[in-house]
C-alpha cells in the first residue's frame, strides 16, 4: 500500500516504512508532537498570510461584539 507522509509528503510504501504512513521515526514523532502542543494547524503550510489576516480581523470582530455585551 502506497501513501504519502502527512509531514514532508514523502512517498511511503507500507511494504518499506515501518513507520507507516510516516515515512520515518523522526515525522511520526513531529506529528504526535505537533497534536500535542496543538500546534498543527499552524504549522499548516497551506496557511498564507491572508488566512492569517482574515483570521485576525474574525479576532477583533468577535472581541467588540463581548465589549457591546458587557
Ligand atoms: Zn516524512
């Protein structure tokens, strides 16, 4: 069965990597790592800057609407 690592998009084969579907120790390890700090979303590399822009005026919007409550 042939796949690709979630970490670095390297062809795996389960036949060949014993870390399977990571395509070594070292991305199965930064991935259980990266849920665990809950950072991999983050770390997303589809994230671009007008996500994070998007994402941070959301942030504002949502801070001025508790002000208007409280
Ligand atoms: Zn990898």
């Amino acid at each position: 069965m042939k796949h690709r690592c979630p970490i670095c998009k390297t062809a795996t084969d389960s036949d060949l990597h014993k870390d399977f579907p990571f395509c070594s120790e070292r991305c199965r390890l930064l991935d259980l790592g990266a849920w665990a700090s809950e950072t991999y979303v983050v770390s997303d590399p589809v994230f671009d800057e007008t996500e994070v822009e998007k994402s941070g005026s959301e942030t504002d919007a949502r801070r001025k609407r508790n002000d208007t409550v409280n």
